[in-house]
C-alpha cells in the first residue's frame, strides 16, 4: 500500500451554506452540496464541510484512491492489522469508503473517488 497524496481535510461547520459561501470566496468550487454537507475543491484538493447532524463521520484527513479494488485491498490490510476502522459505504455521489483512527484517535478516510467525479 502505497499513499500518492492527502485529497481532502473535513471540518465540522454549523451552517453549510455559510460554509461554502466563504470557501468559494477564497476560491474554491463546489464540488457537491447537500443539506448536512458539502464537498469543495480546489484544484484536486479537497475540503469536506460536516454539518452538525452529519451522522458519518466528524474531522478528519482523507486519501484518494482511482481504483475501488485498491482501496479495497488496502482494507483487508489494514484489518489484518488490528486497526479499528469502519466498514466500507457507499456514498450518495457515488464514491465508497471506510474510516479509520490512529493509535492517537484521530480519524482517517480511505476514499474511492472515481475519475467522473473528480472531473472539472
């Protein structure tokens, strides 16, 4: 399992559409938005804005993967490993992924992201 980057940070924020009226200010684009979050980009770099009510999953980093069956693979790995994760979901805009924490608590994502979706 080899990392190529960091694809996106999520924050908690309390309103969404206050949310992401500032981060297009500072020059991001909306990537997804629904009323419990929202997905900007700037570039191929991500921020995902939680709402309050956003029952998934709160702060966190995630990694990107263009390919479901690595992503995968790297699941199985990481569950070999002990180390406490979620289980894979799907997502509404047609991603899947699975969290995970550190030693420390601090919770990751592992994302599949198909091409379409990342798309300009």
């Amino acid at each position: 399992m080899k990392l190529k980057r960091i694809g996106h940070v999520a924050i908690c924020v309390q309103d969404i559409d206050r949310a992401v009226e500032f981060y297009k200010n500072l020059g991001m684009e909306v990537a997804w938005q629904d009323s419990d979050w929202a997905y900007l980009k700037a570039g191929e770099d991500g921020l995902a804005l939680l709402s309050p009510g956003y029952a998934q999953a709160g702060p966190h980093f995630g990694f990107i993967f263009r390919d479901r069956a690595e992503m995968e693979a790297s699941y199985e790995q990481l569950s070999a490993q002990n180390v406490k994760m979620t289980k894979i979901h799907e997502h509404r805009d047609g991603t899947a992924s699975f969290y995970g924490q550190d030693p420390d608590g601090n919770w990751f994502e592992y994302l599949y992201e198909p091409a379409l979706v990342s798309a300009e």
